[in-house]
C-alpha cells in the first residue's frame, strides 16, 4: 500500500508538473498579467483539490459504521476505474496535449484575457490534484491518511526531481519511457483496487462469494 502511495503521488505530480510546465512556457514573455493570472489558476487548481480532500474526509466523518463501509467500497472502486481511464486516456492524447493545452490558452487568453488564463490552469491542476486525492482516499480507507503520508511526501520529491531531470533534457530519464513505466504501475495498482473492492462487496454480502 505504501508503495501504491509513492508511486501515484510521483506520477500524478508528475503529470501536475509536466502541465504547469507547458502553462508556464506558454506564458513566457506574454507579460506579467499574463504570468499572474496563470499562478493564480494554479494556485486555485491545488486549492480546489485540497478542498476536495477536505470534503471527502469531512462527509465520511459523518456517516455510520456501514455507511462509511459503502463509502470505502465505492471510492476503491471508483478509483480503480479512474485510474485505468486515466492511463488509457493519456496514452492516446500525450502526444497531443501540449497543442491542445495551448490552443485553450490562446482561445482563453483572447476571450477573456487574464481570468481565462487563470481558469484554464485552475482546472488543469485541479484534474491532476482532484485523481491523487481520490486515489489516495481509496487506499486510506485501509491505512489511513497518516500512514500514507512518508510514501506520498516521497512521491512528490521524486516527481519534482523526475520533471527538473525532464526539462533539463538528461538522457537517463526520458520522458515517454518514465511515464509508460508508470503507466504500467498504475494499471496493476488499479487491479489491485478492483480485487480489494470486490472483497469488500463480498464481505458486506452486496455479491455472492465464488465457489
């Protein structure tokens, strides 16, 4: 589980990093209004996913015993099929997100100048803040967010050296076979999830056992 932890806490921030990264490149020499409305998008993206986070613990706080059992099922479940959709999707359009995530900028930046920008990166960030914190929350129903926390905190360091290396050009870490690798993880992560889900659907006798 911990390593499950490390693992999708590096590749989202990864990808978190990888988005700011294009935002900000696109920004460049744009102007300081520019550069501010896309910090503070960002800004507001990690906001929004610590406030999903917030609220996710907040309504589990005040459910039953099997309430909070029906919850924990149907967010590892819900995971798992996130994750698995988020692997297959960013394996389709990677190639082509950078011009997609610029032509949304330039749409944003003409129609509604600085608070276009900001609301693009808002929900760009927020995407990415929003996966990590809904995968986490799955895994935490078993451990809890406390035991979570080392492996995760790890994640993030190495996916900002992982980015840093990445944007330097380093020939060790290319980019496409990091995050194929990862993608790989992530899928046996999310059978993991599936397997752990269903368990809890047998336990709780929503499903019969198997012969």
């Amino acid at each position: 589980m911990l390593l499950n932890a490390f693992v999708i806490v590096w590749r989202e921030s990864l990808e978190a990093m990888l988005v700011i990264g294009i935002l900000a490149a696109w920004a460049e020499g744009r102007g300081g209004r520019v550069r501010g409305g896309l910090w503070a998008g960002v800004a507001a993206g990690v906001a929004l996913a610590l406030a999903l986070a917030a609220v996710m613990q907040g309504a589990l706080g005040s459910l039953s015993d099997q309430g909070q059992e029906i919850f924990q099922t149907s967010l590892i479940l819900f995971a798992a099929v996130l994750m698995t959709h988020m692997v297959l999707w960013m394996r389709r359009h990677a190639r082509g997100l950078r011009r997609a995530m610029e032509g949304a900028l330039d749409r944003a930046a003409e129609q509604r100048g600085a608070w276009g920008i900001a609301a693009v990166a808002a929900v760009a960030v927020a995407r990415e803040g929003a996966e990590t914190v809904i995968f986490l929350q799955g895994m935490a129903s078993g451990a809890g967010w406390s035991a979570l926390l080392p492996s995760a905190s790890a994640g993030f360091l190495l996916a900002a050296f992982t980015a840093w290396a990445a944007a330097r050009g380093l020939r060790l870490l290319p980019q496409y076979q990091v995050l194929r690798v990862s993608a790989c993880l992530l899928l046996l992560f999310a059978a993991g999830m599936l397997v752990l889900g269903t368990d809890r659907l047998v336990g709780m006798e929503w499903i019969p056992p198997g012969p």
